[in-house]
C-alpha cells in the first residue's frame, strides 16, 4: 500500500447512506494510486470538483499544486494554448516570452479537466495523444515536454451517449475511464441532508463570523423532502439564505425555502411552437422556455437544463437570446 499524506478536508464528508459510503470508499483507494487517470460524473452541484481536491490531498501528491481548468470557458485554440503553453512569438498576441502552460503549473501535482464533455474535437485529440505518450507540446514548439501530473476529469454529462453520438472520441473516453466515480443527486441521498445541513451550517457560522447557527427539526425535515435540481450547492446557498433570514435565531421551517420534489415547470412537459422542426429551432424555443421560467436568470436555467454556465451563454450568443445576469 502506497503511503498516504494527511488529510485535507475539502469536501463535507457528512452522510451515512450507502451510495454516499460508496463514494468516500473510492476516494480512498483511488487516492492510494497517484498516477490513475480519474472520470468524475454527476449532476452540476453535487461536487465534482470538490470530490477532485480530496483526492488530490489523500494522496502522496498532496504536497504539490492542484490545478483546474474549465474546458468549456475557453475556445479551442486557447485552450490548448493556455493548456500546453506556447513559445514566443507561436501566434499573433502571444507573449514575448511565450507562456509555460497548465501541464506545467500541475507538474507533480493534479491537473482537473472539468467540463471534459465539452471538450472541442480538436483539442480532444491533442489530449488523446498526451495522455498516450505522457508527454505534450507547446504551441509553436518543436519538442516534447514530458510531464509527471494525475489527470482527472469530471462532466455532468453521460459521456457514452456523448460517444454515441459522434461527439466524444471513444478512444479518449477509454484513457479517461480508468478510475471512475458517480456522485449521486442529492435526491438520490435523502438521509444525508440533516449531516449536510449541520456541516455546512457549521461552514456558514465561520465565513460569516458569527456563532453556531442552530436549525429545528422542523426545518431539517423540510429540506430532507427538497428536490434539490441544483444538489448540495442549492442546498449550501438555501441555508445562507435561511441563516440571514433567521438573523441569529435558530432557523425554523418558516425561513427555509426548499425546492418542491415535482421540480421546475421547465422540466416538466414542455410544449413547444417553433416555425420548423430543425434541431437549432427547437432548441433555441427550449432555451428561450426555459430562461423565460426562470424569469430571465442566467445560472437557474442553466441548472435547469443541466448544462454549464458557459455552455449556455455561447448558446444565447449563438441565438440570439437575451438574458438577466447572474
């Protein structure tokens, strides 16, 4: 057995159901093989990222950095520029003194791809390669670079379909699937959320400086019965709410406000009136359905139609929608 480094808590290890069990028994013996590339998957807001740093600080690299990358903020010819660097003077704007990159800011530590789903095919091939031959290129450069840095990537979407699909390479989907966890929804671990709440209430009391913030039983149940579309990130954001709300008392059912188990109109049977059936229109009229229930906000239909941020702001750009911030 490999030689664990102490632990960091990153993530609220609150939760005794078994599918959550599941998940902290992965994170240990995945931390234990520094090198295995890791698929991380689950719906927005049920912690990918955070399920990435507990892993990164379990394991023998813990002392090093851990770097993430958001592959759907970036188009693709700065990505793989911001990904593995450039040599001065490789394109028009680049630095006079090129740029190392993130493979080489993670070196011997943990580089999280998020959002590998949105990978475009170009760089999706250019990352095939580096994870073949355990080394890269940088823009505009004529060696290779070898690196020492555990890949791990994470999606909200189901990559196999993706695959099916023709938009994911199968071949890379192969090289990131070696190490592969499922962070079940929130609705899928009912038992848990009193621990969480407790947890991060806990989390709350600290960041905002004040004392222990008590919640009743009461309230414990309401949010027990919660849909939670947005996960443990709704859940952390309506406690904040409800700790305001509740301006130093303790939080009672009346200040908490818990997404209804039926969830948004927007997912529901959505009836659709579009000039013609062509993929583009039916999806701006589903994009446009759906911001409209979410009166105009950014971040709640985006959660609603279970994609990223980014992803839906290039869609709204591409169709000419318009939006409220946020």
């Amino acid at each position: 057995m490999l030689p664990l480094s102490p632990v960091v808590p990153c993530i609220p290890f609150a939760g005794r159901s078994p599918a959550w069990a599941r998940v902290v028994d992965s994170i240990a013996k995945i931390a234990r093989a520094p090198r295995t590339t890791v698929l991380i998957s689950g719906e927005s807001g049920t912690g990918k990222e955070l399920v990435a740093r507990e892993i990164h600080a379990r394991s023998s690299r813990s002392s090093g950095p851990f770097v993430a990358v958001n592959c759907a903020s970036l188009s693709a010819e700065l990505l793989a520029a911001e990904l593995f660097g450039y040599e001065a003077g490789a394109f028009t704007g680049a630095l006079p003194k090129g740029h190392a990159g993130i493979f080489a800011a993670a070196e011997g530590g943990t580089l999280l791809l998020d959002e590998i789903g949105e990978l475009d095919p170009a760089v999706q091939a250019q990352l095939l390669r580096v994870l073949q031959e355990r080394t890269y290129r940088r823009v505009g450069g004529t060696a290779d670079v070898a690196f020492d840095v555990r890949i791990v990537a994470a999606t909200h979407r189901d990559l196999r379909k993706l695959v099916g699909a023709g938009r994911f390479r199968e071949d890379l989907w192969y090289r990131l699937n070696v190490a592969a966890i499922h962070l079940p929804a929130l609705r899928e671990r009912r038992q848990d959320v009193p621990d969480l709440a407790r947890h991060l209430l806990e989390r709350i009391a600290r960041d905002h400086g004040c004392g222990p913030v008590e919640i009743s039983a009461a309230a414990l149940e309401k949010l027990s019965q919660g849909a939670w579309p947005g996960n443990v990130r709704e859940l952390a954001h309506t406690l904040e709410r409800a700790a305001i709300e509740a301006d130093g008392a303790r939080i009672e059912r009346e200040h908490v406000d818990a997404p209804r188990c039926e969830g948004s109109p927007a997912l529901g049977r959505v009836v659709l009136e579009v000039d013609e059936l062509t993929i583009e229109a039916v999806e701006r009229a589903l994009i446009a359905r759906v911001l409209d229930e979410a009166g105009g906000n950014r971040s709640r239909a985006a959660r609603t139609l279970g994609v990223h941020r980014a992803t839906l702001y290039g869609k709204l750009h591409a169709h000419g929608l318009q939006a409220k911030a946020g």
